[in-house]
C-alpha cells in the first residue's frame, strides 16, 4: 500500500511531536510513523527535567558558559547561545499546551538543580517530566486533524531520488519517501513525501547496560547514513553513572536530580569518594562522575557502589522522586532508608546525524530533531537536561524550515516500486538474531564503554564487521521482521561509534582512551559520510 503526506516524522516523542503540531497548524498533512504506542519514546522515559532559564536569579550566558564548560571544547558556540536564549519561548509553549511543571506553595515553578549546572535551573514534573511532555503533545496532537499517527509501524529505509532514477543522473540528492513495516499485518508499505524529519531518539539498546526503552535501536542515524547523511561525533557516548542496579541486565535511571538535592556517592566501606576526582563533588558533570565510578569499581572489584540519600527528609524524597521511590521499593530498597545500589548505564548520544540550526541536514528535504541529531550544542559530553530543551528549540526550528521549503520549492511527483520480497522467505533461524544481538550488546558494552583503547576498539571493530556479515546476508535471505531492522540498524550504529572513537586520537569529554589520555589542542569533530550503501 502507498500512502502520501506532505511531511513525514518518524518518532512520537517531544521532538517529533513538538515538530508535527507546528507543521499541521500552518496547513499541510503530517504522518508520524512509531515504532509501538505512540507513548513509547525516550521522552517519556526522562526523568530530570528540561533546563531553561526562567529565573530573575540565572541568566543566559550562565547556562551558555555551563554548557560549553561541559561540552569540553566542541561545542559550537553559536549554537549553544542560539538554543538557550529560545527556551523560554518554547517552555510558555509547553505550558501552553498543558504541562503543569511542578510549583512551590506560592505559585512560582519549582527549579531543580543537576551536575554541571550553576544554578538552579531545571523545570520538572517531579521525577516523571518527560511523560508528562508527552502525555500533553499527544493529547494535542490526537485533537489535530491533519496528523496522523501510526502505531507499530517500523520505518526500513528511506527512499531518495538517486535511488530511484540512478546516481549519475542527478547531482544533488532529495528525499521522496520511505518504506516501513506494518508490524500487526506484516506488510511493507511505501510512504511518499516531500520532506521527512527524523526523530527517533538514541542508541542505547547497542550496549548491554543501558537506561534507554527498548525502541532506543538508532534507527535514524543508521538510515539516513545508508543513504548519504554526514554522521558526527558518534564516539561521545553518554553514560548515566547512577542507574539502579539489579541482578539482571535491566537498569533503571536513578536522575541526576537526585544529587542535585544533596545525595552523595559512597563507595562498599561508605567513604564519600567524589571530591578526590573532581572539586564540585557529587555535582560533577556525568562524565567525570562516571568514569570515578568505574574507577572505584575496579579499585575494590565491586560490582557498584552506592547512593545515599539518608540524610535527606523522607517527605521530601518521596513527594519530589514518586516514580524512584517506588522502583527502588520494588527491588527492596527503601530509599527514605537505604543506600542504593548504582552503578554507569549508556543513556545518551551526543553526536548523531550531522544538523544546522535550522535541523537540515546535507540531503534535501531530510531533517533531523533531538537525540538522533547533531547540532553541536553538546559537543564532547551533555550538561544534564539540556536535551529536552534542545529537541523542543529545533523542533521548532525545524518546523519553520520545512514549512519554508514546501512553500518555495515545487516537487515533481516521482513514484519509486512497491517494496518486493522476491524469493525470500519467512526465517526459521531465529535464533541467530537472538545470537548476535547479544553478542553485539556484550562486544560494544566490554570493550567500547566507559574506558577505551584502541585495542579493544579494533577488537570490537572486527567483530562487529563480522556480525554485520552475516546480518547482512540474513538480511538478503529472510523476509525482514522488527528484530532483523533494529539489529541491522544496530550494527550500523556499532560501526559508525567505533569508527569515530578510532578517529579520535586523545581523551575528551564522553571518549576516553589510556592510549590518548590527553587533549589534542586542535581537536575537532568527527564526520563520517557514505554516500552509496552496500546494505
């Protein structure tokens, strides 16, 4: 089945959405394509807040300098300022549109404070901010009548112009579409449009640890690298260094705000241990806090350390952390009295694919919004809650720029064929997808984590390469189902962090390496580009 909007998104959360309204409300017909519910995204899993400045005590070269000190020398500057100084604008929207953030008794909008930041700046909906972005855009967006959201719907590739008349032919490349699996019948349907935006949040299913939804599967950044997009800065992993620790693979996000209000780090014999790596303590930015984590645990063979917030009043904790308090309670930690048990979980990209201020990227009509993107503002690490204020800024951004490029632009209708199947069939070895997706989690978590060298790098390269190998062929062999696009997109993505983390011959921000322990003083940001795919 073929089925045409104007604009195409792909993702539900604060970006995309954020992104559909607008577009929707200046006339054209907007498709948002979701992998499940269209509640399920990265949003709604985030936990901290959005930061902006909305304080008569903060300012906004304050949190520019606190995002650029964080960023550790990659960020771009312009885009730094350009995002902060119109957050405010688009929190009145948000609270617009129905979010309540927290208030204190007399009214004002309560404001958290998180690591790296110098004053308290962090608007929240006590520890579940995200879910209730995102209850509030999908409420709006369900009352639009020219959005159309499809559930369990899995986008496989996009369609581009070279694809479809010959790379020869034309020079400048242009998106006319994408093919997506329709989940509940089993059908690859085709979607035509004239510009599609990518929203698909990050890639934290490509580690084995991680604090991301199961969606989190980098499928953006792996289809828009197939066909051509500038990819960068895929070595600056972020990983969370307080997640819930369990005797499973499951991590749960225990938010940075929770240190924000005073709770401390002590290691196995209850030593508060921060201020020996940094002077700001428990309130480093994560990457410092992370990395003295994974420092303590080696030292002593612990499996985690632990997170206090004893001393702290109970009322408090469970009226301003609802949701980690009652996790916790789950796993038989009282927090009110217990330590809790943390230990680092990858929970944030910082690069993705290559963005201007306006989210285009170097393909006509292909834009990107939110984690999937790379605009420059985090550069080597993210300062805490600036990424919600990032995807809710450029999807307005965004939004402008596309509305301007149908506006001024004329588009030839060009009719790629209907997705074939040709003599592949259904698998019946399910269990080398189930096989390699473990041993891809386990290969990136062990030797492309916290701490790197380059010979667990190349280490990782070469297995990764021969995973994709095979889940190539099995690509080619098999009928595609969602387990085989997610670990075909996983695999893209494994690549593309190894390759830019080799390419990085020093220690910076999120990407440290014993071989590289310093700085390199003309360092700059890692592009990668491929403009014809063999997958």
């Amino acid at each position: 089945m073929t089925q045409h909007f104007d604009v195409l998104v792909i993702g539900s959360g604060i970006a995309g959405i954020s992104f559909a309204l607008n577009v929707a409300k200046a006339g054209y017909s907007v498709g948002i394509i979701t992998k499940k519910s269209r509640a399920e995204s990265n949003t709604n899993y985030a936990q901290g807040g959005i930061a902006c400045v909305t304080s008569k005590d903060d300012d906004i070269e304050s949190h520019v300098q606190d995002t650029i000190v964080s960023g550790d020398g990659l960020c771009n500057e312009k885009v730094v300022y350009e995002i902060i100084k119109n957050g405010p604008g688009r929190i009145e929207q948000l609270i617009k549109t129905g979010v309540e953030f927290t208030q204190h008794d007399d009214g004002q909008i309560s404001l958290g404070q998180e690591g790296g930041h110098s004053e308290r700046r962090i608007l929240h909906v006590k520890d579940y901010t995200g879910k209730a972005i995102e209850a509030a855009l999908l409420d709006a967006a369900e009352n639009e009548s020219k959005i159309k959201i499809l559930e369990h719907s899995i986008a496989i590739d996009l369609i581009t112009l070279k694809k479809i008349v010959g790379s020869n032919t034309i020079n400048n490349d242009k998106i006319i579409g994408l093919y997506a699996l329709d989940t509940l019948k089993g059908t690859i349907d085709t979607f035509l449009s004239s510009a599609v935006m990518l929203s698909t949040g990050g890639v934290g299913q490509v580690y084995q640890y991680t604090t991301n939804p199961g969606i989190a599967t980098g499928d953006g950044i792996a289809m828009a690298y197939r066909a051509g997009a500038e990819i960068s800065n895929m070595e600056f992993i972020q990983f969370h260094p307080t997640a819930l620790y369990t005797s499973t693979d499951e991590r749960f996000l225990i938010s940075e705000a929770v240190r924000g209000e005073g709770a401390i780090l002590r290691n196995l014999d209850k030593v508060a241990f921060m201020k020996k790596y940094d002077k700001r303590g428990d309130l480093a930015p994560r990457d410092i806090v992370a990395r003295a984590i994974d420092s303590e645990m080696k030292m002593s063979g612990a499996k985690h350390v632990m997170l206090d917030l004893t001393d702290l009043n109970s009322t408090l904790i469970k009226e301003r952390f609802p949701t980690i308090f009652k996790t916790c309670l789950r796993y038989g930690v009282d927090i009110t009295k217990d330590f809790i048990p943390v230990v680092p979980a990858a929970h944030y990209l910082c690069g993705g694919i290559k963005t201007n201020l306006k989210a285009e990227t170097n393909i006509d009509g292909l834009y990107a919004c939110g984690e999937v993107a790379s605009t420059g503002l985090h550069g080597a690490n993210r300062l805490a809650s600036n990424s919600l204020l990032e995807a809710v800024v450029m999807a307005s951004a965004g939004s402008s720029s596309v509305i301007d490029y149908l506006k001024f632009n004329t588009f030839e209708l060009v009719s790629p064929t209907e997705w074939i199947n040709g003599d592949a069939q259904d698998s019946d070895e399910r269990v080398v997808l189930s096989h390699n997706w473990d041993e891809l989690k386990r290969t990136m978590w062990d030797y492309v984590g916290v701490v790197r060298s380059t010979k667990r790098l190349e280490r990782a390269k070469t297995r990764i390469k021969n995973l994709s190998n095979e889940i190539h062929q099995y690509y080619w062999d098999f009928k595609v189902e969602p387990a085989l696009i997610e670990l075909r997109n996983l695999c893209q993505v494994a690549e593309l962090i190894i390759n830019c983390a080799l390419k990085r011959k020093e220690s910076r921000g999120l990407h440290y390496n014993l071989d590289y322990p310093d700085k390199n003083k003309d360092a700059v940001n890692t592009v990668i580009k491929k403009f014809e795919s063999k997958h």
